[in-house]
C-alpha cells in the first residue's frame, strides 16, 4: 500500500511545479561588449593609451522575447530624482543608490534640486574602514562593497558636498576607474598587518595620500549661497536632513523577527546590527505602501539571476527558479543560507506600477548593465522589477522613518 499512495502523493504534491514550469522559458544568450566595455574601460584605455581585447560571453537567461512587460517609464509613477549615473569601474554602488536616494529626499522635504558628490562619501568610508582595521589588527574587513546606512554613517561624521565642490574624477576621466586605487591601498594595508605597524595617524595618513592621488582632496569648506560652510553645515542648514530619520528595513529568518538585528553579509564591515528584521509579507506590504505614499526607496539584493533579463532591462523570477506562490520566508532564507541570493547590488526605487494585480517597481540603476541598450531612450540606466523578483531577491530597504510607522511600533 506505501508503494501505491506514496508516489500518487508526490505527482499531486509536484503537479504545481510541472505545469508551472512549461510556462517560462530559458535561452543561452551572447552577451557582447556593452557599456562596461565601450564606454567605461573605453575612457580607461584612453586615459592609460592601452587597449583589451573585448570578450563575447553566454549567459544563461529567462528568454522574455515577445513577453507583455512594463518596460516604459511612462507606465510608472515615479518621484523626482537625478538622471542616473554610471560608478564606473567601482564597486561603490552602494553609495550611488543611497546618495540619489538621499537626493530625492531633499526634494521631498525641501522642494531642492541638488546633485551631491558619491565619492565624497566614499572616500571618508575608506578612512573609517581604515580606523577599524588599524583597532582591529588587521581582522576587519576592507573592500570596496559598503550598504545603505554607510552612507548616513557617514554624513553623520564629515557632512555631504554638491558633486561640483568633488567629483573624485582626476586626469582627464570620464568614468571612476578604482582598481589601481584599491590595489594601492589592499596592499598597503596588507603590508601594515605583516609588519604591526598599528600607528593609526601613520597609516590614515598614507591611505589619504594614496585616496588623494587617485581621487583628489575632499573639500573642508565649500561656498554656498555665498555663504562659506563645512560640509556638516552643509548637510544641517542647506540639506536639512537628518540621518537619524532612515531606518533599514530586513526579511530574513536566520534572526528573530521584530528585533533589530545585524545582516550578516560582507558589505556589512562593521557589523551593523540596527537593520529592523520583518516577516516577508510585512517587508512586501511595508514597501508596496512607502512607494505609495510617494517616498522613494534605497533598495539592495541579488542581480546575479537569470531572472534579470538586461535586453528588456525587467526582473522575474521564472517558474524553472520557482512557481510565484511558492516565494516565502523559507523560499528567501534557503537561497540566502545556500548562497545562491547575494547582497550583491543596490539601487533606488523611484516608481511604481501595478500590472494583472501584480506591483513592478522602476529602479535607477547605476551599474553599467542597465544601460547596455540605446543610451537616447528615456529608460536607459534603469531597470524594472516584478513583485516576486524583489520578493524572492531583493534582501533589505533603506526609507525614512515616517514611511514605515506602522512597522516601527511593532519594535
């Protein structure tokens, strides 16, 4: 009797995932040289008079050709933000993401127009990751990648400039190029940990000189309104904004939820642990509800899927990854704990639409894939989510605090 029931179980159990999957289809695809290659290192190659053979690679990808999808920004409601930006050969896009973000903030607040330097936050990011190595004796991460509250860290410590006082762009370049620049200071730093030479002056100092070469020397005092201030002023009396305003909001099961907790991942370097951890419906509702009520939203996750369809520029997660209604905590927390969903990304929600009862979400992107088609249509440097992509991939969101209250009273 075992023999008979338990395989009449298992085609009832799986019947969902079969017919799930012969609705979406997968392609190998040929990624030819794009942005990256014919723009970014382009600017690279002319800067150091070299050039690189450029590479066609496959892909594995979701084939959305001829599929009905909200790919035209005139579909969205969208909130004011700055044109996208490119960062380059960098992995700074986490302060790209959170510092437009922070722009559309000052424009919701104070009806302000600014665009503020990235690599200002950048390079006070590298000094304080400097500080912790030096405390640390070497056992404390140093890399490029970074998260959203780096950024309000930051301000919180040195203030914000307009990109026109720093640009971090230095001999001639067009696009930020950080590879010679990190090896200088991985490898000095790596020297320091060999040889215990834990002065701290010492060595901020050596970081700032090699930042400085490569990026150049972030103003102390800029002149606004012909007024001269700091940076910290700047942030207070011109910007009006304040860090302490924006909460990170997390799904995921490995802590308990409704408690701040740390996000255990890499780009994490100091351990933050004031990340407000939700169940996934609340963190869909939580987010549905911000973008409704007209805030924008620095979002960061997984881009790393064949999900992520870079010719129509929109994300789905394809019934062969996993049926929709099968997307929940444990769905989430399996992938994150498996290592097949990164953080690996951030990026800014500016809009949103609603599509056979289903949200997608428009993403200003700064990462060189979403702007791999024409660069004269509108939707270049963006990309379009569906609900379950953000559901299943997206791990964490940064708003201001008067988005979210109902979640916040559950804390």
């Amino acid at each position: 009797m075992k023999r008979i029931i338990i395989p009449v179980i298992s085609c009832i159990l799986l019947a969902p995932f079969v017919s799930g999957q012969n609705r979406d289809k997968a392609v190998f695809r040929e990624s030819k040289p794009g942005f990256y290659q014919n723009s970014i290192m382009k600017d690279d190659r002319e800067v150091r008079e070299k050039a690189s053979p450029l590479q066609v690679t496959r892909t594995f990808s979701v084939d959305l050709a001829g599929a009905s999808l909200p790919n035209k920004i005139d579909l969205y409601k969208n909130q004011w933000h700055t044109p996208p930006v490119s960062q380059g050969n960098t992995s700074t896009c986490w302060s790209f993401s959170t510092t437009s973000f922070l722009e559309s903030e000052a424009y919701r607040i104070s009806k302000q127009k600014v665009k503020l330097s990235e690599m200002y936050t950048v390079y006070w990011e590298y000094v304080e990751k400097t500080k912790r190595f030096v405390r640390e004796r070497g056992n404390s991460a140093f890399a490029e990648g970074s998260e959203a509250n780096a950024v309000t860290r930051m301000w919180k410590l040195y203030g914000i400039v307009p990109l026109e006082y720093y640009t971090g762009l230095t001999g001639g370049r067009k696009y930020h190029n950080h590879e010679d620049m990190f090896s200088e200071l991985s490898g000095f730093l790596a020297s320091v940990k060999a040889n215990s030479l834990w002065n701290e002056d010492y060595v901020i100092e050596t970081i700032k000189s090699i930042m400085n070469h490569h990026m150049g020397v972030p103003p102390a005092e800029i002149t606004v309104n012909g007024r001269k201030m700091t940076p910290l002023q700047y942030l207070t009396d011109v910007l009006r904004i304040n860090p302490d305003d924006y909460v990170d909001i997390l799904s995921y099961r490995q802590e308990p939820f409704y408690r701040q907790v740390e996000y255990k991942v890499p780009d994490n370097w100091w351990h933050s642990d004031i990340y407000y951890n939700i169940p996934l419906d609340e963190f869909m509702s939580a987010l549905k509800n911000a973008v409704r009520k007209g805030f924008t939203v620095s979002i960061g996750g997984d881009v790393s899927e064949p999900g992520l369809d870079r010719t129509t520029q929109c994300a789905v997660i394809p019934d062969f990854d996993i049926p929709a209604e099968y997307i929940n905590d444990d769905a989430r927390q399996f992938r994150f704990s498996n290592h097949t969903t990164t953080d690996d990304h951030g990026m800014h929600i500016v809009g949103y639409a609603e599509k056979d009862g289903k949200d997608w979400y428009m993403l200003k992107d700064s990462g060189a894939g979403s702007k791999n088609n024409d660069p004269n249509a509108r939707e270049w440097g963006y990309y379009f989510f569906s609900e379950g992509y953000v559901k299943l991939k997206m791990m964490d969101f940064m708003v201001h605090k008067d988005a979210v209250k109902e979640v916040m009273a559950k804390f």
